[in-house]
C-alpha cells in the first residue's frame, strides 16, 4: 500500500504540474505534428507506396517525441537536490521509476492520440477495421516498452551535461526490437503483411516489456544511489 501511494502521490504531481504549464505534452504534439508535415510533403506517394512507409513514419514520429518528453522528464527533480530527496520517499527508488514510466507513457500516449490520426490524414492511408485493434496494440505495447527504458536511462542521466544527445544515443540502439516490431505490426495492420506473422512479432514486444518491467525497478535505487 505505501508503494502504490507513493506511486499515485509522483504520479498526480507530474500529471497536475503538467495541466497546469502543458510543457511536456504541447511540446510533443507541435514536434509531432511538424515531423508528420514534412514527412507528408517529403513522402507524396500513391496509397500502395503509402502503405510501404506509413508504418516507418508512423514509429519515426512516435520515437523522436517521445524521446523530446524522455529528456524533459526529470527536469523538475534536477534542481536544488529534487531528484535525491525524491528518492527518499516511502516508496523509495522503485516508486519513483514506477511513477516516471506511467507519466511519460501517458504523455507519449496523448500525443499519438493527437498526431495518429494526422499522419492517416496527410498521407492518404488509414487502417482497415479488422487491423486497428492490431495497431493500437502494438502502439500500447511499443510505448509501454519505449517509457520503461527510456526512464531507466534518462533518470541515469539526468544530471549530465549534454543530455539531450546522451539520451537518444543510449536509448535507441536497446529499444530497436520494439520499434521494429512495431513498425512490421503496423504494416500488418495496414494490409502490408501477412496476418499469420503478428503473432511472432506481438510475442516479442511482449517479452521486452515483461523484461524491462522486472528488472529495472530493482536496479534504479542501486543506479540512482551510485
């Protein structure tokens, strides 16, 4: 019970403090949306080749605003020793991870709410209805994933100098399974693949969240303290 309040106590402070200023989550909607304009103008294709490189534009757009709300994640903990005393809650450091991956997988979740439909819009292509539970799972499932190991390793590097290059280059090279899986899950889902190969691919990305949900908790206090 201590653990679970501690969580909702972080939890309710980021999601309060960010209806209140709306940094983190307009930031990643106006980066969203100019990434999904040029791309739209850059990709002027027919909807066959649409559905060729709608999957990769898709997760391009979801990866490099989600990683725009990664590096401001702990910006409110950086000052005057936050992080540390933050640390010191109930909870203790597996609260604090726990309530910084919900956070940013709400935040990077809104956004694609927000700009999904808009990339479907610009480039012609949308779905077809037996594939969008596919689609929704894979972008569930590769958010989940993004947000476990992104706040492992942005918490990491919260207090380094030039972060915001450390991050991207720490990050992506763990999370390519998940991105391409989802990026093949997508296609399936748009009528790019074959249905009978999303099972594999579901399987992998679930394997990498259920790893990276055991063990980072474990090891953030330890990461964290040294």
């Amino acid at each position: 019970m201590t653990l679970a309040r501690t969580v909702w106590l972080i939890l309710k402070k980021d999601l309060v403090i960010e209806l209140r200023t709306r940094e983190v989550l307009a930031t990643m909607v106006l980066f969203s949306i100019l990434l999904v304009v040029v791309f739209a103008f850059a990709f002027s294709v027919d909807e066959t080749r649409a559905r060729l490189v709608g999957p990769g534009i898709l997760w391009v757009v979801i990866l490099f605003s989600g990683t725009l709300g990664l590096t401001r994640l702990f910006d409110r903990e950086r000052d005057n020793g936050c992080l540390d005393a933050l640390l010191l809650a109930p909870g203790g450091p597996k609260a604090v991870y726990i309530a910084k991956v919900a956070g940013l997988f709400l935040f990077v979740l809104a956004a694609e709410l927000l700009t999904t439909p808009l990339i479907f819009a610009f480039i012609g292509l949308g779905p077809p209805p037996g594939g969008l539970g596919l689609l929704v799972g894979a972008m569930v499932l590769g958010t989940l994933g993004f947000a476990l190991v992104g706040t492992l390793f942005g918490a990491m590097l919260a207090n380094a100098r030039l972060r915001e290059v450390l991050v991207p280059v720490v990050v992506y090279p763990v999370v390519v399974p998940v991105i391409i899986a989802g990026v093949k899950l997508t296609s399936i889902a748009m009528g790019g693949g074959l249905p009978e190969e999303a099972g594999g691919w579901l399987e992998l990305m679930i394997g990498f969240d259920l790893l990276y949900l055991i063990v980072p908790p474990w090891v953030f206090g330890r990461v964290m303290m040294d």
